[in-house]
C-alpha cells in the first residue's frame, strides 16, 4: 500500500467514523427531545398537582379540627349525663324514702 493510498484510506476511515457519529447524535437527539407542547403540559400537571395537595391538606386541617369540636362535644355530653343519671338516681333513691315515710306513716 502506498502512501497515497494509505492516506485516501484513512480520510474514508475518519469519513465514515465522522458520519456515523453525526446519525448517532442526531438519533439521541430525535428520540430524547421533548416538545413544548409536552413541557407546557407537565406544568400544568405538576401545577394542579400541587394545588390538589393543598386542599388535601387543607381538608386534612379541617377534618383534625372538625374531629376534636366532636370529641370535645361528646365528653361534655357523656357528663352531662352522667350527672343527669346521678341526679336521677338520688331522685329514686329519695322518692323511695318518702314513700316508706308515708306508708309508716299511714301504718302507724
């Protein structure tokens, strides 16, 4: 081989290598490109993503809230009965004496 030939060689060689370089780059640049269309969208998306986690908080705030009012609710209710059940079992206990009162009462 020659050494013109040696340099038509290698000038093909570096050709080739060049040309397959450029296709591969301009594949990984068509298959990893991502349109506008498809950036506005996922904006979008993450926005109402982010709006949806703020009522769901916000509900979660609320429900937490909601639940200690009806906590809170229920025990001054379970007192209240309590005491009414108290009062009325002093009320039985009481009419029951006076009963007995009468019925010696009337006995003797």
């Amino acid at each position: 081989m020659s050494r013109t030939e040696f340099v038509v060689a290698t000038a093909i060689i570096l050709f080739v290598a060049f040309c397959l370089g450029w296709f591969a780059n301009w594949l990984v640049h068509r298959f990893s490109r991502v349109a506008a269309d498809d950036v506005a969208q996922l904006d979008r998306m993450s926005q109402e993503l982010h709006e949806a986690e703020e009522t769901r908080d916000q509900a979660i705030t609320y429900l937490q809230q909601r639940e200690a009012e009806l906590t809170n609710q229920l025990a001054q209710t379970e007192a209240e009965l309590r005491a009414a059940m108290d009062g009325l079992r002093d009320a039985r206990h009481e009419a029951e004496e006076i009963r007995a009162h009468l019925k010696s009462q009337q006995a003797g």
